[in-house]
C-alpha cells in the first residue's frame, strides 16, 4: 500500500499586504496637486486605505541657447523644465478601487504610473 504525500502550497502567503503604486508626474504643480486630490477622494470613497502623496524630488533639465545665430558667442540664453513627481500608495485595493480609477479621467499633461506590489 502506498501511502500518497500531499505538500501544501499557498500562491498567495496570508498576511501579505497587497499595495497598489500610483507615480504621478506633471510640469504644472497645480495640476498635479488637483489630479492627486481627485485620486485621494476616489481611493477613499471605496474606503481604501491611502499613504501619501509623498513629494518626490523636482526634476530639473536645463538648456542653454545661443541668442545669436554667427557671432556673439557669449550672449546665452537658458531655459529649464521642471517635472513634479508624486507618489501615493493604497493599500489593498479592492476591484472596485482599481476600476473606479481606472474610469478616471485626469487633465492634459498628467502622466499616470500604476504598480501593483
């Protein structure tokens, strides 16, 4: 008679918090603090637990340009672009957080990462 083993295997481990990431970047820091305001107010009308926003750093690129097309070498011009970047994190996120966002529509020139974690 043989006797069978059985092994266990979980796919997900119990007491794993599941979060979800939201990387949010815009040029306007207007714009971007009302798309994060509006993210917040969906997250927590579905009673979803809500970390952040947490300031990342102003990424900061910066051109220098000629004034002159031939001569004058050293009259210059400079011009920078900033990125403001902010992150918020749910925590558990249900399936109707995750659609509910998904139907969200956010202004121009707001760029949306999402990451499940």
């Amino acid at each position: 008679m043989a006797t069978e083993t059985k092994t266990k295997k979980d796919n997900a481990p119990t007491g794993e918090i599941q979060k979800l990431r939201i990387r949010v970047r815009a040029y306007e820091h207007k714009i971007l603090d009302a798309s994060v305001k509006q993210i917040i107010d969906t997250a927590s009308r579905f009673d979803a637990k809500v970390v952040g926003p947490i300031p990342l750093p102003t990424e900061i690129k910066k051109y220098t340009v000629n004034r002159s097309t031939f001569i004058y070498k050293d009259a210059r011009e400079q011009f920078e672009m900033r990125m403001h970047k902010r992150v918020i994190d749910i925590l558990n996120p249900s399936g109707k957080v995750i659609e509910a966002l998904t139907n969200l529509s956010l202004p121009s020139g707001v760029n949306i990462d999402v990451k499940m974690m």
